[in-house]
C-alpha cells in the first residue's frame, strides 16, 4: 500500500479560494512566497489564471504595502476593495475551466473539504502526504494537550540541524530542505554557523504537526481521541522545537534551553554510538527530569552498528533501552532501505533517491511472504518490547494477558500508552528508541509522530520551582493557594490593629493579590538582533505575557514594557499579540531583562506587584565558571567606547562570558569556556557588532588560594559617590574553604546568620547582628523595619554586601588572578556599622569589599595559585590505546581513571549512583548487519574503539585534538569539562609564573 496523492480535476473557483490562504499565508511569513504550478488544459485558461494573478497582486499588494506603512487612506481600502472583488469576478468568469491541480494541492484542498477524516483503525507512525510551505496554517495551538515544547540534543555532527530541517519540510514549514554543506539550512542562520558547519546558538522555531491545512478550524480532542482507540499524532500538534548546540564550547547554550523544555530528542550516531559529549548532555538533561527518546541516526553509513548503539545506552547512559524501531536493510546489497515498527508491526520503505514524502508501508504477514528474516526480527522486537514494559508497567500485564499472554496481539494503542507511561516515570529508566537516516530523509516523520505519543505536554510536567521569600516551593502550588508565604510580624500587627484581622486574612490578602497575576515568565535567552534590536526569548510558565504589557522584573526590581510580541522561527518573525502559557515567545524591546530573569505581569497602574509578590523569582539557569581568557584592546581610543557597548550586549547575550579590568595593565579580559568560545565571540564582536578591536593570545584562567586565617578586619567607607555623602562600615574575616567537605561540616553556628552561599569555589557568610532572632525572646524583639531607615532592608543590605565581597574575591591578593576555595565572612552591625540616611547600598558595598580586600591583604604570604584539572573522555581504536594512556600519563601529568569498553557488561555511569546498574546482556538489540563473530562475543579488535578517562590540567590539553589525530590515525576524538581547581606544586607554579 502506497501514500500518495492522485491527479484530481477541481474547479478554478475553488482553486483561486484555496490559495486566499496561501496568500495570506504569504503576508505572516515574509520571504516565504513560492510560486506554484499548475497545468491548464487549455491556453485560455493559462492566459486567464495569468492576468488574474497579475491584477490582484497589483490592487492586494499596493493595499497591503500602505497598510504595513501606517498609511491608512481611502486609497488604500478601495484598492484592498477592488483586488478581492476582481478575485470573486475572476471566479465567475473561469469559474467553468477545468484545471489538473497538483498531487499535493489536490491532496489539501481534498481535505479542507472533507469532514474530520475516517479514523484509521491504528497507526501510530501515520504516513502522511500533506502538502508544504505556508499553506499550512501557522497559528498554534491554545490547547495546553496539544502543545510540545522539545529540544534536540546530541554530539556534535550526530545530525541534529540535518533532522531538523526535515521535521520542518516534511511539516510544510519550508518548500525545500536546507543543508548543513550547502550552508542553507533554517536554524543555523548565523554566518559563522553556516561558515564552519556547526551549530552555536540554540534556535526556535515552531510549526504544526500534522500540519494542519488551512480551514480547519477544529481539530480532535485527546478524549476524541481515546474513544476511537487513535493516538494523539492523529490530531494536530503545536511543536516548539529547539536545536542545541553539539560543542562542548558551548555547554550553557544547551543548559539554557533544557531549563524551559518539556521534552527532548537525543540523536546518536549510528556509527560513532554513544559519544562521550552525548553523556555529558544525557545527564544535563537529567538534572532537570526531562523525559527523552532517542532516535539513532546515520544508518545509511558503512560501520552503523544499531544494535550496538542499543546495547551503549544501558552500558554507558544507564537506561533500559525500549526499541521501538529496527533497521530495514536490502537483502542483496545491504543497502539501508527502510524500518520495521515494531509497535504497529509494520515495515516502512522509503524509495532511493526520493525526499522521503512517498512511503511503502507493508503489513507484517506481506512482510512474511516478501522477506522472511526481517519479518522474524520484527515479532522478536514486538515480544522483546512487550516484556520490557511489561515488567515496570502493570497495565499493560492486564493487557497481555486479555490478549492471551499473546505479544503480538497486544494493541498498537496499548503499547503507545505504556511507553508514555514508563518514560514519563522517571524511576523505570525506560527509554524508547527510534531508528533513521536523516540525510538520506528516512525515520524522520514516524519520529514526529513519537514525539506527539510520548513526549508530555506542559500540562504533565512537574510543578515549576519557586523562591518567594524564603520560602521554595511550586508556581501552581502558590496559584492555587497551598504554599503559604511568611509575612512580617509589622505587617501582621497592623492588620490586627486596624482590621481586627489576623495572619489568616493576610494570607487570604496575598492570595488575592496572587490570582491577579496575569502572567508569570522566564527569560532563558537574549539575543541582539541588527534589525529587530534586542530579543528576549521567553517561556510562559502561567496565564499569558500580553503586547504592550508592564512586566515587572523581580531579579532587578524594575519594569518594562513589552512593545512587541513574536513567534520566531529562527531568523524569521511573526508577530503575534499574547504568549500564552506553556509556550515560548519573544519580547522585543526590553533594556533590561538577563538571562535567568524571571518577569510578572500584573494589572493596574502600580509599578511594582505588591509584596510579596516582588519578590517571586523561577529557578534561576546555572552558569559554568570560565577557564579560558584573552585580552581584546580597541583600534584607537575613540573606538574604545563602542567596544564597550558592544561588550555589554555581547555579555547580556552570553552570561558564560565574563569580562574584567586588570588594574595593573588596564587591559580588558574576556574569558569563556573554550577556545572557539572566545573566537566566535571575537567574530560576533568585529563582524556582527562592528567593533574595531583586536585580541590577544588566549590563555588559561588561573585561580588563587589562600591557606591561613585573616584577623577579624573592620573598614568604614566614608566619601562621596556620584556627589552624595556616603558612609558605612563592614567588619571581615577570611579563611581556607575546602569544597569537598560537606556543608554541615564547615557551617558554624551563627545565631545573626542573615545570607550564606557558595559561589565560584567561594563560600560568603553574612551576618547581621540584632537584625535576625532565634533565640526565645525573639517575638517580643523588635522588627528590622523598626531598626532600619526607610530607604534599607534585609534583602537590599544581603546583595550590598554580597556584591561588596565578590569584587574583591575578583582579584587575588599576590597573583591577581580570582580567588578559589576562600571562605569569607561579612558581619554588619546597626550599632557601629549603620550612620542613618548616609549608608547607602552604595556605600555598604565599598564598605565590604574594602574590609575583604584588607582580610586577603594579611594572608597574601600564603596564596598559591590553583589551574583547572579537566575530566577528559577520550575514544580511540583498540590499536592506539595503549600509546595515547602513555602520553596521558606520563607527557601530560594525567591521572588515568578507567579504561572502558564502548560496550560493556554492565552499565558504568548512571544519573543516579543509588540505582542498581543495567544487565546489558538483558538488553534486546537486533543483530547488526556484517557484525563480525569477534565482535558478536565482545573479543577484542583492532578497530573496536575504546574509551579512557583520565583527569589533566587544562594547560596540557590545549592544541590535544591535532596530536590526539596523530596518535591514532585521525580516528580519537575527545571532549572534555572542568572538574575541579587544583592547588600547583611549587616547580610546576615556579613554571608557570615564567610563563606568565
């Protein structure tokens, strides 16, 4: 059986009506217009579809032209007028002539038609032959059910942009597929990615699958659905989907979009395997429960190996890998042809050659009669599949055994709901695995499909964190009113005193003010956009962020308005007027808004929400500390304040990137996390930015330690700031801090402990003497709002200081270089420490950074410096292993850490070092094709590849990959992450001061 369209004779009036949303299709997605094509079959018919079109892009586009100017006149509605009234005559006039609609007008026009279509009995990969570009409409879908905020996720070169851009063909987002080679694909729009062929920035884009067809209005819903036994692919689906970054370079792009998704697609290499980057990302990924599915990818290659690939997942990722897919490959040639689903046990056929629209589908008992041995592997994935869900899924052991304790009669349907089950089940470690060729466009629309059947929507995942207050918990839970937040005894006392009330009706009052809220938001991304200005990249976690709305942002306590609202999709914009809640938007316009932000907003005329509602803030996205740095120096003095500028937008884009001031050199340091890190944000600053700058050679980012304990130093800043008195005194003390003791080891009991946190290697403690109770007394001591003055309060004196204290962490006392592993504690005292309206945040500020810098000044004797120790995972052939663990070892000053198979008996790393390890020889995996018998029984070969994890200071690793290559034949690759700031001997600091 074959999915595709047949010629269909329509009349030229319906034809022209089906196309008025193509064009105003056209008019939302500026730069998207394709011609299309038709065959008349009469030359008047030709000459008169020819003049039509020609007269109304006149009268339509002057009309459409004057109204995206502003320039509303009578003119402008008459012309708007006259070019859809001479399209209605045109459609009496022609209304009779026959035209030979194309296969895929003729297959969507069919389906505006139609009523909702004949359920098909099951499948849960539909083959579908829709029709593409931007007919198909490109409003989302308000429905919470029908929403998919997904991510890809992989190694780099696994295939991530090349899947992307079918899942957009194939969805009618774009007429053509773009190519990494050929520098055209969608995502990857910046010039450098296009340039070098990588991905730098995480993308969005959102489109519809199935795609849904201009006129329908309406689509099934999920209890639709389940009735008549159909999956959710059935119905049409809004995806959100971001394209990560695969360079270990660029890890915070990736942390950054897993914060706000829902779900991912992690892509594998079928040749390659699990690659030591895949981890790294698989356990990101983990961080934040987010479900995944993995499609394994490249299996047109010579050396694909999916069973292999399979058995990696249990042994290095620590799942229980669920194959839903196997390979399909031609019996004569081997050549890779297809796959068997062995949810709906069917096998899928793709032609050679062809855009991967046209798919053969084969029943399983065609299957039988037509290729035997591929039928047998299909009813042993169906058993092995059925088992494995079976023992972490009791529903779907009812269903065996209504069935007759019979594999292959349990329902497609069934199946479908016990995955989804299972992998939104975090603990069952299930993970369904899919089997494709994108380049060669096999797998990718059955992987839709998987995505809409088993990814959650927003609705399904947890409840996101909170800190309100002091008090963490769920958004919904404080929506709905069951987190309570603490108030002040103040306010509580007035209430009592004027209303009688109690902390009770104070609660009722925060939680009207809580219902008020009308949307709350994350900023996750910033992006300066030459044309558009600044971009906030947002995702909406409840109600909905309106155009023209204040937002109030909570880390910077200030407010915004929000101009403009878009959809974007990658490079291209729609404007749209609301983002609601669950899904993922851009406000253009914002001065303020960082990474990591989060903005409310909140109706009236107050500025600011009431408290605590200020106070609100999302999990905040972690940033990795940088290793690398280089000097960047301006042409001429007069370009310096233009790089400046440029700097700051650069740093509000990329929060892993840090600048400093040396104050010896006064040169300005950029650091990053890699070296094409810093070379990217050099080209975005010359090329993108315009800055005329140089920069230097790029160096390590070195630490420095302390190893005694300061005196108990008290400073008072006294001076004026900006033409205003200011006047505070800050008392310090600094020590040694060991970051692998526990917290509960190194805690001191501090009765005045206000704030205390580990930052960069840093523990700070701040304590405010008569400012915090806890002794029995402290109902009857005073508030901090009486002992304070007005224009102070606890959270404005903790960030004075802290900020205070990490400008002087900033720079070591000996070496210069920021300070590691150093505990410093801050204590302010309202009795000596506080002189009324001249203590400003300011002047607080100053005040503890010159009390720390003091502390480091008396212990400056005993600073060492520190250099980063990166954990390195490196493949190589079985043949070289032994020659590269000696240069590790010996050359490098490594330490070797484990020596691994790519495929071993049990599972060597897992998220979570509580659960018991994967049996690999329980795993099911189909054998692979050409697999050698010394391969079959895990013998050792020359060409197995083999992994080593070693541990080596980052300044032997730079320039490794070129001599990895020529230890190994051009075959070891590498990647590599901190994992720690280690303390030099005195020879290898003497060596490196030489250096420096």
């Amino acid at each position: 059986m074959e999915y595709q369209s047949q010629p269909t004779e329509t009349l030229w009036s319906e034809w022209v009506w089906s196309k008025i949303g193509t064009n105003v299709g056209h008019s939302v997605c500026p730069g998207k217009t394709k011609n299309f094509s038709t065959k008349c079959k009469s030359p008047q018919a030709c000459w008169d579809i020819t003049v039509s079109a020609i007269v109304t892009t006149w009268f339509g586009g002057y009309g459409y032209l004057k109204m995206r100017t502003k320039q509303i006149t009578s003119s402008t509605v008459k012309y708007s007028v006259l070019s859809w009234l001479f399209l209605w005559i045109s459609g009496l006039f022609i209304g009779s002539k026959q035209l030979e609609i194309p296969n895929s007008e003729a297959a969507r026009i069919q389906n505006i038609r139609a009523s909702p279509p004949v359920p098909l009995k099951y499948l849960p990969s539909v083959l579908r032959m829709y029709s593409t570009g931007c007919e198909v409409s490109p409003e989302v879908s308000a429905d919470l059910d029908r929403t998919r905020n997904i991510g890809i996720i992989a190694h780099i070169d696994a295939g991530k942009t090349t899947t992307t851009e079918r899942m957009l063909y194939y969805s009618g987002f774009t007429r053509r597929i773009g190519e990494v080679d050929e520098g055209s694909t969608v995502t990857d729009f910046l010039p450098a990615e296009r340039a070098r062929g990588i991905t730098i920035q995480s993308a969005a884009i959102t489109f519809n699958w199935p795609p849904r067809p201009w006129g329908e209005q309406t689509s099934p819903t999920l209890e639709e659905l389940k009735s008549k036994g159909l999956p959710r692919s059935a119905a049409s689906h809004t995806i959100n989907l971001i394209d990560t970054p695969g360079h270990a370079d660029f890890t915070f792009e990736v942390l950054r979009s897993l914060r706000i998704l829902d779900g991912a697609i992690c892509i594998l290499d079928g040749v390659a395997g699990v690659e030591a980057q895949t981890e790294k990302v698989w356990h990101q990924a983990s961080t934040y429960a987010i479900p995944r599915i993995v499609y394994i990818n490249k299996l047109d290659r010579d050396g694909a190996a999916f069973g292999r690939t399979v058995r990696e997942l249990g042994s290095r990722l620590g799942v229980w890998p669920a194959v839903c897919h196997i390979p399909w490959f031609e019996s004569a040639y081997g050549r890779f042809q297809g796959i068997g689903d062995a949810i709906s046990l069917q096998g899928l056929f793709w032609e050679e050659g062809g855009d991967g629209k046209k798919i053969k589908v084969s029943s399983l008992a065609t299957l039988e009669e037509t290729d035997e041995k591929f039928a047998n592997e299909l009813k042993r994935a169906r058993v092995a599949l059925v088992e494995l869900l079976s023992e972490h899924d009791e529903a779907l052991v009812e269903n065996f055994l209504e069935h007759g304790e019979d594999h292959l009669a349990v329902k497609p349907i069934e199946i479908l709901e016990s995955l989804r089950r299972t992998l939104l089940d975090s603990e069952t470690r299930v993970v369904p695995v899919f089997a494709g060729a994108s380049f060669r466009n096999i797998g990718v629309q059955p992987l839709l499909d998987q995505v809409l059947n088993l990814l959650p929507s927003p609705n399904e995942r947890p409840d996101p964190e909170i800190r309100i207050r002091s008090v963490k918990g769920g958004l919904q839970s404080l929506l709905k009113g069951d987190l309570v937040v603490p108030t002040s005894k103040k306010v509580v006392a007035e209430k009592k005193t004027k209303k009688h009330g109690s902390h009770h009706s104070h609660h009722q009052e925060v939680q009207m003010a809580v219902e008020r809220l009308d949307g709350c938001a994350l900023a996750f991304k910033v992006v300066s956009d030459t044309k558009r200005g600044v971009l906030v990249y947002v995702r909406v976690y409840s109600g909905s962020i309106n155009r023209n709305a204040s937002l109030f942002n909570t880390n910077l306590n200030l407010s915004e308005r929000a101009p403009r609202l878009l959809k974007m999709n990658a490079s291209e914009a729609v404007e749209v007027q609301s983002i609601p809640a669950g899904h993922i938007g851009v406000i253009v316009g914002l001065k303020h808004a960082r990474t990591g932000d989060t903005l409310l907003s909140y109706p009236g005329n107050k500025a600011t929400p009431p408290k605590p509602l200020n106070t609100l803030q999302l999990r905040p996205i972690d940033v990795p500390p940088p290793v690398f740095f280089a000097s960047i120096e301006p042409d001429s003095l007069s370009e310096e304040k233009h790089l400046h500028e440029a700097l700051a937008l650069l740093l509000r884009e990329d929060p892993s990137l840090h600048v400093t001031v040396d104050e010896d050199s006064g040169q300005t340091l950029l650091s990053g996390m890699g070296e094409l890190h810093l070379e990217i944000a050099r080209d975005r600053l010359v090329n993108d930015f315009k800055a005329r700058a140089s920069m230097g050679k790029i160096e390590i980012g070195y630490r420095e330690c302390i190893s005694g304990t300061s005196s108990v130093v008290t400073k008072v800043f006294d001076r004026e700031i900006a033409g205003r008195k200011g006047k505070a005194g800050c008392t310090a003390l600094v020590g040694s801090f060991n970051p692998d003791k526990s917290d509960e080891e190194q805690l001191e009991s501090h009765e005045d402990l206000l704030f205390e946190e580990t930052r960069n290697g840093n523990r700070i403690t701040i304590l405010t003497p008569d400012l915090v109770h806890h002794g029995k007394n402290h109902k009857k001591a005073k508030m901090p709002e009486d002992l304070l003055p007005i224009h102070l309060d606890l959270s404005i004196i903790k960030t004075a200081i802290y900020n205070g204290s990490l400008a002087a962490l900033a720079r070591g006392p000996k070496y210069s270089f920021p300070l590691h592993n150093t505990h410093v504690t801050l204590k302010f005292d309202i009795n000596t420490d506080l002189f009324g309206a001249e203590t400003t945040p300011s002047a607080l500020s100053a005040a503890a950074r010159l009390a720390t810098q003091s502390a480091l000044k008396e212990v400056a004797s005993t600073s060492a410096l520190m250099e980063p120790v990166m954990n390195v995972i490196i493949s190589v052939p079985e043949s070289s292993m032994g020659v590269v663990v000696h240069d590790i070892s010996s050359a490098r000053g490594g330490h070797i850490l484990s020596l691994d198979d790519d495929c071993g008996a049990s599972s060597s790393r897992t998220d979570n070092d509580d659960l018991p390890p994967i049996d690999v020889s329980k795993i099911y995996a189909p054998p692979d094709q050409f697999e050698s018998a010394s391969v079959a029984s895990n013998t050792k070969s020359p060409n197995q590849m083999r992994t080593i994890t070693a541990k080596v200071p980052l300044k032997e690793m730079v320039g490794y990959l070129k001599h990895l290559r020529s230890l190994t034949g051009g075959r070891g690759t590498f990647v590599m992450h901190v994992d720690r700031f280690e303390k030099m001997g005195s020879q290898r600091e003497k060596a490196v001061l030489t250096e420096l």
